[in-house]
C-alpha cells in the first residue's frame, strides 16, 4: 500500500519569480512584519511564511519520507486561484500555476500528483482549461474554492464545468476561500477556523439540494476539513426536506443523508471523535488522508496520528491511509 496525503498544497515558483522580480503576481504579494514574510493576496493574509513554502521536490520528498507519506496530490494554495479578476487574468494567472505544477510533479511523477486550477469566472475557459491540464499536462483534476466570489457551485452556469470534469474523470478537490461569515469572524482567526468548515457545508448542500449530483452522478468531489460540518448536519438537512417545500424545489431523487457516500472528505478532523463520527458516517472508503502541507492547520505527524486511533481497526486505517487514494488515482503498489 502507498501512503496518499490528498490535501497537500504547492506555492508554484512563478509567484516566488514574480514577486522577486515586479513586487507582486497578479496582484499578490510578499510583505514582511515584524521580521517575518507573509503573503497579501485578495480577500486574505497567508503566513507565516517557512521554508517548506519553498521546497523543491527533492526537499519535499526527503520530507514525506520522514513523515512516511508516498505521495503529495499538489494543490495550489486557494488565495492564488484568482477568480476575483477578468477572465483574461485569470486564464492566464491559471495556466502558468498549472505549468508550474505539472513540472513539479513531473520532478518526481511516483511521489506527486498534481490538480491543476481553472478559472471559474468563465465556465468556457475553465472548462478549456481543464481539458489543457489533463490532456496536455498530466494533471489528473481540478481544486476549486468552495465558493466562486460568493456564488454556489449549483448555479446553472456552472453545470457545464461539472460535466466536463466527469467525462474527463477528473478528481475534484474543494478548499474553502474568502467565506460565507467573514463578516463576523474577522478576530481570533474565526475566519479559518469557524468559516472555513461553514463555507464547505455551504458547498456541499449546494451540490445535493441544488440537483448536481443527480445530473453528474460519476463526479469525483473531495472536500477538506472533513467536509466541513455537513455529515454533523444532514439530520437537520433531511428532516428539512421532509416537512418544508423548499430544499426540495429541485425535485431530488434522495435525501439529502443518500448523497453523503458519494463523496470522498479528507482526514482532517482535528478530533479522534470527529474522523470517528464521519467513518461511521460515510464509511471508510469515503475518506482519504491530509495534513495541509506546508501549513500550520494540520497534524504534523498525519499517518502517525491515524495509526494511533484506537476506534478504527487495521481496515479502516488502510483505506483512509492510501487505498482509497491508489483506488481513485489508480496509484499502483
């Protein structure tokens, strides 16, 4: 069995080259505070920064093997996905991310995986985009944000983007960004903490109320943290759709608890009681190992973590650790 961490993410050189040579790279940038780097970019203020931002894949996998992790699905960090500007920028800002990815990955193709970023704004280009990635570069999918600047994934301009990626098989990863809440959680880092898992909630009702999982049943969707709150409240949800008209206006095949173990949710939990409760949610064949590499709101020992849950037995600790990522991405070993 190979160890698969799928919530690992890549600050690709061409923003590192931008900044050192023009200060900024679509309008992102570094900045230093009291001796210690951050980065500025829309709608979110990433750091500290450490030498891990900057690993070259030989770095990188000296630090796997020390973690006992076989393989990285690369991500690119979800501030620099850029849907905030015109659809020109955006194509373009995606594809130099995705070229610079893909070369990565192509540093170490048995220890890395990459998922290209497409830009949302234009469903078109996106859809362009990801085809270019897959097809020409090897990318075996897509991160999306957990929302496109405010707007849900049910919208019906974007059902053609979730189409193509199941005809093309595409591994969908949701990484939240820029809220629902921020309003209110502006102190105490409740923005990530609180709306982080909010705004995935958000996300994932969206696709099952708004019909999208019953037009694309073969879609290949992966949310982080867990899956934010939602496994915690699809009793709400179902009771909801049983008494009032409104969840159901899209005439769903289900309820909304049915959709739950068609989609994949990363380990992190935070709580040996939380990745409890969503195994025996979802079942262990629905949930894959992360650590949010290279930042702080992970566990640092990820697969010695999960080996040390006394609830799951030696099945449950395999499939989570890497089989159902080797199934998904037919990683063989």
């Amino acid at each position: 069995m190979k160890v698969v961490n799928v919530h690992s993410h890549i600050v690709p050189d061409c923003f590192w080259e931008a900044n050192e040579k023009d200060g900024n790279w679509y309008g992102a940038s570094l900045f230093t505070r009291d001796g210690i780097r951050y980065i500025n970019a829309m709608n979110r203020v990433a750091g500290p920064i450490d030498e891990k931002w900057q690993f070259n894949p030989s770095e990188r996998t000296g630090f796997m093997d020390r973690q006992g992790v076989d393989v990285h699905v690369l991500s690119v960090a979800p501030y620099l996905t850029n849907y905030h500007l015109d659809p020109d920028e955006g194509l373009a800002s995606a594809r130099e991310l995705n070229d610079g990815i893909a070369e990565f990955a192509a540093a170490c193709p048995d220890r890395f995986i990459g998922l290209g970023t497409v830009p949302m704004q234009d469903t078109p280009a996106a859809v362009e985009e990801l085809e270019r990635s897959m097809g020409n570069l090897g990318l075996a999918g897509v991160e999306l944000n957990t929302n496109m600047e405010g707007h849900n994934w049910d919208e019906e301009r974007f059902l053609p983007f979730f189409q193509a990626a199941e005809r093309l098989g595409a591994f969908v990863f949701f990484h939240p960004h820029n809220p629902a809440g921020s309003d209110r959680t502006g102190r105490y880092y409740l923005s990530n903490l609180i709306s982080f898992p909010l705004d995935t909630t958000i996300a994932i009702a969206s696709f099952i109320f708004g019909g999208v999982l019953d037009k694309c049943p073969n879609l290949n969707l992966c949310f982080a943290h867990g899956g934010g709150y939602a496994c915690f409240g699809i009793g709400r949800m179902d009771f909801g759709a049983g008494v009032r008209p409104e969840p159901r206006v899209n005439e769903i095949k289900g309820m909304p608890s049915d959709y739950l173990q068609h989609l994949y949710y990363d380990s992190i939990t935070h709580s040996d009681e939380g990745l409890k409760y969503l195994v025996d949610r979802v079942g262990a064949d629905r949930v894959m190992l992360g650590d949010d590499f290279p930042f702080d709101m992970g566990p640092a020992d990820p697969v010695g973590w999960l080996n040390s849950l006394n609830h799951l037995n030696n099945f449950e600790k395999r499939r989570i650790l890497g089989e159902n990522a080797q199934a998904v991405f037919g990683i063989e070993g």
